[in-house]
C-alpha cells in the first residue's frame, strides 16, 4: 500500500504515498517551501480529494516542479498504491 513516483531532479517531484492511518497527513520537503508550501499542500489535497483518498500518508520532496507536475505524480503514486492492494 505503499508507492512512490517521480525523480531527483531538476524541476521535478518525488512523491511516496502510504495508504491507510487516520485523516490526510501531507509532509512538504522543499527549498520553496516558505514560500510555495502551501500552495503545494493544496495540489496534494485536490488530487487526493479527486480521487477519494482520505487516509493517507503523503511526503513530496519538491525539486523545482510546478503543481501540474505535484498533482501527476500523487495521482500516479496513488493508483500505484491501490494496484498493490488488488
């Protein structure tokens, strides 16, 4: 129930996502984050409302990525997480 997504480099993301727990628990790794974190808090937690994740565990360590890039990557960790568990 685990999966991760993406790569360690410029203008990427690298997001790991574990299913499971209590409540939507998003951990923000980033330079930026001063001054993008909550912007990319919020990409996490649409994405994860479209999908209908609530119980998660969600870390993204952000290497320049824009929130298209965010989004994409937590939707592809995510439905690698779910595949595991069918």
């Amino acid at each position: 129930m685990q999966a991760t997504c993406g790569k360690e480099r410029n203008s990427d993301a690298v997001v790991s996502v574990n299913l499971g727990g209590n409540g939507l628990n998003i951990e923000i790794k980033s330079k930026i984050k001063s001054l993008f974190g909550k912007h990319m808090e919020t990409a996490v937690r649409a994405t994860c409302e479209q999908l209908e994740v609530s119980d998660a565990h969600i870390t993204v360590a952000d290497y320049g990525s824009l929130d298209f890039i965010i989004k994409a990557r937590t939707k592809t960790a995510i439905k690698m997480a779910r595949k595991q568990v069918q």
